[in-house]
C-alpha cells in the first residue's frame, strides 16, 4: 500500500513545488514554467539562447515568463519595459547573480550591490574609469597592444584567446596604475585558477574546478592584501584604482573600505574588464574580414591618422580616438549585432505591476539586450552588418551594449579605447585571414565566433598586395 502511495504523494508535492513558483492569483505574463524546479533549464542550454528567446517572444510577446535555473523568472524584451527595471523603478529590483558566483569573485565587489554603498563605491570605480581619468592610458595601451600583435606576425592565433591576454593586460593598467612592484605573472596564474572554475559546478569537493578556484581565490585576496600593505608603506603614488579604494579607506569624509572590500572590488573589476572586450574584438576582427569595403574604409580612416601623428612626429593619443567616427560607428555595429551581453539578472524586492501584469517579489527579472538589439522595428533588416544605422540618433532605450542605469558598466569608455587604439594599429600594419571554414557562435558564457576565431596574420610590409592596397588609399584621401 505504501509503495502505491508514494508515487501519488510525489506528485502532490511537485504540484504544490509548481504552484509556489507559479502564484495563481496574481496576473502574470503569458509563458510556459516547464517541469517543476528545472523548468526550462534544459530547453535553453539544448540550443543557442538566441533562438530560445526568440521563440519565447514570438510566441507571447514582448514580456513573458518562463523558469531557468531553479528561479521562477520574467524575461522582457520591450525597451520601455527594460527601462523601468533598469532605471525608472531600478530601487524595486536588485542586482542578483548565483551565490557561488558572488562567492568566487567577493561579496562585496560592486555590481552585487545597491543603496548607499554602491552609489558611493560606484564613484570611486568611476574615478578610474571616466574619460578624463583613461585619456593618459593611450600610450601605455598601445605598447600592449603592439607588443601583442608583433608576436601574431606570419603565425595562426586563436583571436579570442589573444584577446583575452590584450585585456588582461589593459585591466591590470587600469586597476594597479605601474605593475612594476607586482608579481603580475602570478596574479595572472591565480586569477587563471578562479576563471577556470567560474563556470564550473559548484562543487565545493577537493579535486573539483570549483574548489581549486575558491582556493586561488584566497590566496589572491592575501596577495592583493600584501600588495596593499606594500604600497603603504612605500607612500608611492602609482596611480589606477588600487589607489582610489585604498585612498577611501583612510577616512574621513571619505567612503571607508576595509582591505577585503577592496579586494573584492579589484577583483570584480578584472572578471569585468576581460571577457566581454575580449569578445566584442573578436567579433569586430570577424566582421571587418567579412566585409571588405567596410575594411578598406576604416584603412582609409586610420592611414589619415597615421599620416598626421607621421607629420607631427608623435603617437597615437587621446584626441585621435576622438577623431575616428567610422571606426567607432563598426564597434557600435559590433556591439549590436553580436550583443556579448544577452541579458542581465534583477530580482524585484516586492510585487511589481509592470504593462498590466504583475512581477511578483523574488521572481528574476532578465532585460533581453539581444532581443532588442535585433529588432526590425529599431533596427531595420537587423542580420545586416550596416554601421550607418548609427550616423542617426537611435530611438531611447534601444542601444544598451553596456546595460543602462545605475549598473551599467563603468568601465565601458575603457573598452572602446581599448577597441580603438589595436584596430589603428592592426588595420594600418596588417591583413588576416581567417582558417578554417567552420561558422557559427559558441557560448562561454559570452558568445564568439566558433573556436575563438582562428586567423592568420601577416604583416602588410610582407604582403604581395600591400602596394596595390596603399597606392588606393593614398590616392581617395588625396581627392578628399
């Protein structure tokens, strides 16, 4: 009798599981919650988000409900809709990510945050990041980023790879001003450990991913701690963000951090700073092969800057990145058709009624950049590669590669520069083919093109076409 009942009594249970995820008496977006618990989970990681999401919006509109990883979750793809949750009524959602997650980088870093301490720590990340604060970076970028494309020379790289030591390198500047007192190579070999377990199961077992990445997690916290210790006791000042945190923890009218929170912080900032750029310049390195006009033209752009920093004797600086429309117009583009942030996660902290339906506290919240950025109705024909879209305003809250509101992102400026100075350089000194015929878009979490983008690069100088490719140039600028 007993092994009769249970199964009816499992059922019960999943019933009222589903129920308490599903409230019946509250007016909820159209959608589908799946199974109980898993939900849809397993629907979405079985194809490319993309097309789940698209699915999703064709079949209920703009703002539906579904259930993802455990958490009962309302997905919108309305720009207006988006910009409540993000701006207008951002205090009724928080920021909310996995507690592994948080755990692995530091409770305490900023975009896990809201209230006081993270507008107050918000202007000090800022602080480092504003253009008025990176506008003397230029220089020290560009010897990272030559350094980094003379060993690509007449050798195959996995774009998306190199793109990540680029950005590695940019962060490193941007969060400890001089690297000369640093072990950088074994900050790079710990921060290595804890990106290799980001993703993992957390499985918190000897001998998992995830355990040997809470460990180097440590065991960067307390050398960022000696390095911290160091630097006040030296009294040197070498600039970057390290700086400003450890500047506010002593006091005053000041915001007070301990060392941990700034640990965290410097942390939060690096995960932040790396894989998103390194994605966004691989797909623009993809694109620009794609289309060969769109590459010559931007060539064109970058030769005339090159031909003013050759006449006046100096290098790359600030006012030129300022000076390339074009270029930025392609990084726009880039940033809109491959949109690396898909979404964000928000958790409303009470019941929110939102175009007529009700958003019930606790329940996930996603603003889906990817659905917007590839709408028709902002974006005509929007699997088209077409910069020129962007030579007229956009409609508001329709552009939002960084996020929007308070927890956009704060170093997105040093993204661009970033973006900028190597595409100078690359587009002005080399050519690239891509290896390989294998297309399509692979998730880590972030999307880029299948295997990283494997291309060969060769030097103009050593290229057959390289007259052919200048004379050209040299001749359309001359006419303008």
């Amino acid at each position: 009798m007993c092994i009769l009942l249970f199964p009816v009594a499992l059922l019960a249970l999943l019933f009222l599981i589903r129920l308490w995820h599903h409230p019946t008496n509250k007016h909820l977006p159209p959608g589908s919650m799946g199974w109980p618990y898993v939900g849809e989970t397993f629907k979405l990681y079985s194809q490319s988000p993309e097309s789940f999401f698209a699915d999703k919006q064709r079949r209920y509109g703009a703002i539906f409900k579904t259930h993802i990883l455990g958490c009962p979750c309302i997905m919108i793809s309305n720009p207006e809709a988006a910009r409540c949750v993000l701006v207008s009524q951002a205090h009724r959602f928080k920021p909310t990510f996995p507690s592994s997650k948080e755990r692995m980088i530091g409770p305490q870093a900023l975009f896990f945050h809201q209230g006081e301490y993270h507008t107050r720590l918000r202007k000090l990340v800022q602080a480092s990041l504003l253009p008025n604060a990176i506008r003397d970076s230029v220089s020290d970028i560009e010897k990272v980023v030559l350094s980094l494309l003379k060993s690509w020379e007449c050798t195959t790289v996995n774009t998306f790879h190199e793109m990540k030591k680029l950005t590695f390198e940019v962060a490193m500047l941007a969060v400890f001003g001089s690297c000369r007192d640093l072990d950088s190579e074994g900050i790079k070999s710990l921060y290595l450990s804890i990106e290799r377990g980001y993703n993992s199961m957390p499985l918190n077992f000897p001998g998992t991913s995830f355990h040997k990445a809470m460990k180097a997690r440590k065991r960067l916290s307390e050398m960022l701690r000696k390095v911290m210790a160091k630097r006040r006791a030296e009294k040197v000042t070498r600039g970057g963000l390290l700086e400003i945190l450890m500047a506010s923890s002593k006091g005053g009218k000041r915001m007070e951090l301990t060392d941990g929170q700034i640990a965290d912080n410097v942390i939060g900032v690096i995960f932040a700073a790396q894989d998103t750029t390194a994605s966004a310049l691989t797909w623009v390195l993809k694109f620009l092969r794609d289309h060969g006009p769109l590459l010559h033209s931007v060539t064109r752009e970058q030769e005339g800057i090159r031909r003013e920093m050759i006449k006046g004797n100096r290098r790359l600086t600030w006012n030129d990145t300022r000076n390339m429309p074009l270029t930025t117009r392609v990084i726009q583009e880039t940033l809109r058709a491959a949109s690396i942030l898909s979404f964000t996660f928000r958790e409303a902290v009470e019941d929110v009624e939102l175009n007529g339906y009700v958003i019930p506290k606790g329940w996930k919240v996603l603003p889906l950049f990817r659905n917007i950025h590839h709408c028709a109705e902002f974006f005509p024909e929007p699997e088209k590669f077409d910069p020129s879209r962007f030579e007229v305003p956009l409609k508001p809250n329709t552009f939002m590669p960084f996020g929007n509101g308070l927890h956009s992102c704060p170093g997105s400026e040093l993204a661009k520069l970033e973006m900028l100075v190597l595409l100078h350089h690359f587009t002005t000194k080399y050519r690239w083919d891509v290896v390989g015929k294998e297309s399509g878009v692979q998730y880590g979490p972030f999307p880029v093109p299948k295997q990283g983008l494997p291309i060969r690069v060769s030097n103009l100088r050593n290229r057959k076409s390289t007259t052919t490719i200048t004379t050209t140039t040299t001749i359309t600028l001359n006419k303008k």
